[in-house]
C-alpha cells in the first residue's frame, strides 16, 4: 500500500456513524480520522441505507435540521468519507438480530481490522474472523495510541 494510504480498515456501525453526526464527541474523532487519511473507512449499500433509515426518524429531526444538511446530505458526506465493498457471503450469526450479520459482511469483504460499534450483539463477538470487534472508546484509545499511524 502506498505510505500516504491508510493502513487500518474500519467499519463503523451505523450506531456510531450516527452518533459522530448528530452528537460529536468520541465516534467523531474516528470520521476526522478518516478525513486526515489516517484510516479507511469501509461501507456497504445496506448500511448506507440502513443510516438513511436511522438518520431519519422522527427522533432525530431536530439534530439533523441542526446540522444545517438534509438526511441525504450527511448520508452523501460518509459515502464520499468511505470506500463502498459489496457485502461478503456470511453465515447466519447474530441471530437475536440478524441486520447485524451486514456489518459482519461488510467488514469480511473489506478485509478490516476493526469493526466499531456500540451494538451489544456485535460486542458480545467480541471477534469476527480476526476482525476484532470494539467500542467506540476502545477505538479511540487505540487510535491515539497506535505507532502504526505515526502517532
């Protein structure tokens, strides 16, 4: 790879994603990450349309008018932010909530190290096919720490 592409691959839960656009705080720091190439981010269609869907409920009408985008404005901005993988063929694994079998998918087919999210079915894994499987703070710690990004 060459040195001014990032290393580490991620895929963000459309938890965090919609957490670093509406709230900020720590799941942003992974999106200015992102924009600073010091990772990837990976993305498939069902969870770009799986954000479209969160983004907007009724519930979060009010941070979106605050963001001064539309729906599908945020939604375009990640996409830009992101290279697009088709979903890997997975087995059936989250079985108490089987959409979280398109984050597994997604992050097999973009081979990445981490998957980040806040979902209690996917931190249970805790590990998926070496992909590890981590919170958002653990992310950030790693992100702050790790000599693999030259920090």
């Amino acid at each position: 790879m060459p040195p001014d592409q990032p290393n580490t691959r991620l895929v963000l839960d459309t938890n965090v994603v919609a957490s670093a656009m509406l709230w900020g705080g720590a799941p942003l720091a992974l999106l200015q990450a992102a924009r600073s190439k010091r990772v990837q981010l990976y993305v498939s269609l069902p969870l770009l349309e799986e954000l479209t869907d969160i983004l907007a409920r009724a519930k979060f009408a009010r941070k979106v008018a605050a963001s001064g985008l539309t729906v599908d404005q945020l939604v375009d901005g990640y996409a830009a932010l992101t290279s697009m993988v088709r979903p890997a063929p997975v087995a059936p694994t989250i079985h108490d909530d089987p959409d979280d079998d398109l984050v597994l998918a997604t992050a097999k087919s973009a081979q990445a190290r981490f998957i980040v999210s806040g979902d209690r079915h996917l931190l249970r894994l805790a590990n998926f096919e070496d992909i590890e499987i981590v919170r958002v703070s653990a992310a950030v710690v790693w992100l702050s720490s790790s000599s693999e990004l030259g920090v």
